[in-house]
C-alpha cells in the first residue's frame, strides 16, 4: 500500500500538533460582568452557539437576549499556554441580533 498511512498513524509529531483556539465570552449586561470565557475553533461556531443559547427556551439568555453581547477576546496557544488577547475585544453581536422570530413571515 504505498502512499496510504494505516488506519491510526499519522505523520504529525507533537511540535506539528499544535492548535490555536480562539477565545470568546458574552457580556451580560445587567451584571455589569464577563461571563466565563469559552473556546471554539471558529468565530461561526461562538456565533452558532450563542444563537442556540439565546433561542433555547430552556436557556437563562432566552428571556432577556438584550442584555448578553457576545465577544471575540482573543486566542489562546496550548502549545505555549499563552493568551494573545486582543487589543480591543470585538463584538460579534447582542442577543436581539441572534433572536429567531417564531412568528410567520407575512404573505407577499
């Protein structure tokens, strides 16, 4: 089997395997506080699961999605264990703006 890596094996070595993940938190903004920061891979993958949390009935953001904005603190290197924050932190949007309407679109 030439050209083809068994199952398992991979030609990466730990020094290779290093992984930079970004780093996110929403802001809520009646506690005039940062919630615990989170890790995603991709700032579509933060947004995904703020907007599932603000549209989950079961989720504390649902009954008040204005008051939590959500964002883009930096990255971290678990390599180096070092953060490379931001200089300024990003918002990638409030709640209201991840809000799903359940009501139907009018008819044209």
């Amino acid at each position: 089997m030439r050209g083809k890596m068994p199952i398992g094996k991979s030609k990466k070595t730990h020094k290779e395997s290093r992984m930079k993940v970004k780093v996110f938190a929403i802001y809520d903004d009646k506690a005039e506080a940062y919630l615990p920061p989170f890790y995603m891979h991709q700032e579509g993958q933060a947004s995904r699961s703020f907007q599932d949390a603000i549209n989950s009935p079961d989720h504390t953001f649902y009954l008040h999605p204005a008051d939590y904005t959500l964002f883009h603190l930096g990255e971290f290197d678990d390599k180096t264990a070092q953060f490379d924050l931001n200089s300024s932190f990003p918002s990638l949007g409030n709640g209201i703006e991840f809000k799903i309407s359940n009501e139907p679109e009018e008819q044209k």
